[in-house]
C-alpha cells in the first residue's frame, strides 16, 4: 500500500484531508505536524490526526531549529518584505519541507500533501523547497477549494465524525517569529481587522501607562541578552513577546501582492521580530561604512526575495549568508529601545566598533547624547 506524507497542522482542511487521501488513494497516511512556536496544544493536534484515521502521527518540535537556521540569518540579514514586515511563515515554510522530507525517507513515502491555499506564496514556497531536497518526491495539495469552502469541508469531516477544531473567519499562519493572517474579513480592505486577529499584542484600552525601555545585546549580528541578561535566542524572543507585546508593539495591516500578481491584505502581529530587526538594523547602520552599507542594503533586499520566493535551499542563499557574515563582524554591541502605545523607536547605542565625530572614543556611542 502506498504511503502518502501529509503535513498535519490540525485544521479543518488537513483533518478532512486524511480520510479523503486515505479513501481516494487507497493509501496509508502519515501525519506530520511540526511545533514551531504556534502556540497550539501540539498532543491534541497528534490525537486528532489519529482519531481521523492517520496510520501514524508525527509531533517534530523544531523551535531551536526554526531559530538557529533561520530566523538567525533573517535578523543578520535585516531580510524583511516589501511592506517592512518580519517574514514569519516564509522562514517557517522550507523547516516544515525539510521536516516533511525526512519523515518520508523514514516512512518510505513517495508522496507529499500539504493544505497550503491555491495559489498562495505558503503553496509556492514550500513545493520549491519540497523539490529542492527531493525531486524524486511528489508534491501536491488537498483540494484547492476546501480552503474557500469550509462549510463543505466541515461536513464531510462531520459524516465521518472527525473531531475539528473551531474555524476561525481568516488564515492565519504563525510560529515563534509572529503570526500572519489573511482572507475571509480581512478581504475587506475598507474595513479595520477585527480585534480577535491578534493575540500576541494588546488592544489600545489595554496596553500598559507607562513607556518600557528594553537593551538589546548583540554579538557579530546575533542577539544574546536583554537588560543586560544574557539568554538563548528563544527565550529572547519569548521575553520580547511579552514585553512588546504588552505595549501593543507588533501590528503591521499591509496590501502585498500574492504569487499571481493580485493585491491581497496580510495582517502581521510579530513583536519580537519588529524590535529585534529594529535594533539590529540601527546597530549595523552604527558600525558599518557607508560604502559597505550601501552594497549591504541591496544584498538585503535580495535576501529577502531568497526568502519570499521560496529559494532558501540554493546556491544563492549560501553565497548571500558569505556576504552577511562578513558585514557581521563588527555588528556588535548594544541598542536601547523605547516601546510604547504601538511604538517601537531606537533612543541609544553602544558598540566597540562605533566611532562619532567630536566624541570621546571611550564613551559608548548614545550615552551622554
């Protein structure tokens, strides 16, 4: 019996998907979810993936992956999209190809399914990705239209009596990096998001009286402390979650364009992500020649696209990461910021490698100023 890989993330397409992909294709499903910082009751999501008929049911918790392989070079790399928004999903999306792909060595797949919406940057990135480890795999969706359809889908889960999840009126994607939403109410591009879109940053009428003042310690490009605490990256971002989050730093409402050319409105909640690229971009700016950095911003740019367009697996990542890290050499110190009412904004840096005219070279760039 042939065996068929699906990434499960415990929604109402992938759950229906199982049996649908176990009765069409006459095949053994093999359930794969990956626990990415999305903040879900990951056991739950195995349970659920079993009680709708997966053979076995994969739970890959890859947070330290996620943040060392990825999110490390994106924050050196200032790679950020068009509209200025941390790239939480396309960071995630070639670690779950990845993932997917090991599973199926393991499993003896030959075949991959995701529930990635048609047409979608999500379906693009992670098929490039897919092929780029495997071309010997095969890639495909579950049906397209589930996803634009979900009263269907809900009921043909309900004849089967497949236990579902409460379906929320937007696609959202979401790992330790941030969350992104779109479709369903967000579609109205007239109409503000509805609170319920976010869940990492407070509402006005809630966030805190009072300014924060975070200090963000970096060394060669990385951040390691905050407040002069030394911590591992994910406890950094777990801690500037909450911060800047309390203060309702993170929201970002953009219109981008999909991989078909058509405008569609994104929703971004990623606060840790906007304070760390804020802070790392200001102290690069502080230690980096202006003819260095005028070649470093293009390279950036073309990071970011790496990233968007679904090509992290190839030769041209590599050789941009050689570049970046030459220009992180000297990217070191500390940058101090001021978060409040929404708000993210540089107020003072330091580094060994700063140098300010007029200035005593001894005192740290920022104090006194």
């Amino acid at each position: 019996m042939e065996r068929i890989v699906l990434a499960y993330s415990g929604g109402v397409a992938a759950s229906a998907g199982i049996p649908w992909l176990r009765d069409t294709d006459h095949a053994e499903v093999i359930a794969v979810t990956v626990d990415l910082g999305q903040g879900q009751e990951l056991e739950e999501v195995r349970d659920r993936a079993v009680a709708a008929g997966a053979a076995r049911a994969h739970v890959l918790d890859l947070r330290e992956d996620l943040a060392r392989d990825f999110i490390v070079p994106a924050i050196k790399a200032d790679a950020v999209s068009d509209a200025g928004a941390p790239m939480g999903a396309a960071l995630g999306h070639p670690l779950i190809a990845r993932a997917l792909v090991s599973i199926a060595a393991i499993e003896q797949a030959a075949v991959l399914v995701h529930a990635a919406p048609a047409g979608s940057a999500g379906e693009a990135r992670l098929d490039a990705a897919i092929r780029s480890l495997n071309p010997a795999l095969r890639v495909r969706a579950l049906p397209h239209d589930w996803a634009a359809i979900a009263f269907d889908v809900a009921d043909y889960a309900r004849q089967r009596q497949i236990p579902l999840p409460p379906a929320p009126g937007f696609h959202v994607d979401a790992n330790l990096w941030g969350r992104s939403a779109v479709g369903g109410v967000l579609d109205d591009l007239w109409t503000e998001p509805p609170e319920e879109v976010y869940t990492l940053t407070k509402a006005p009428a809630d966030r805190a009286a009072e300014p924060a003042y975070v200090e963000v310690a970096f060394e060669r490009g990385v951040p390691g402390a905050i407040n002069g605490v030394a911590m591992p990256l994910l406890d950094v971002i777990s801690s500037l979650t909450t911060i800047a989050g309390a203060h309702g730093v993170g929201r970002l409402d953009t219109v981008e364009h999909d991989p078909a050319g058509a405008k569609r409105r994104t929703v971004y909640e990623a606060p840790a992500a906007l304070v760390l690229h804020a802070a790392h971009h200001d102290l690069q700016a502080l230690v980096t020649p202006p003819d260095l950095a005028r070649v470093a911003r293009v390279i950036h740019q073309q990071y970011a696209d790496v990233i968007a367009g679904g090509s992290w697996f190839s030769p041209l990542r590599e050789a941009l990461d050689a570049f970046v890290d030459r220009v992180q050499e000297r990217v070191t110190g500390t940058v101090r910021l001021k978060l409040f009412n929404g708000n993210c904004r540089v107020v003072g840096r330091t580094s060994p490698h700063a140098r300010r005219a007029g200035a005593d070279q001894t005192q740290p760039a920022g104090v006194g100023a």
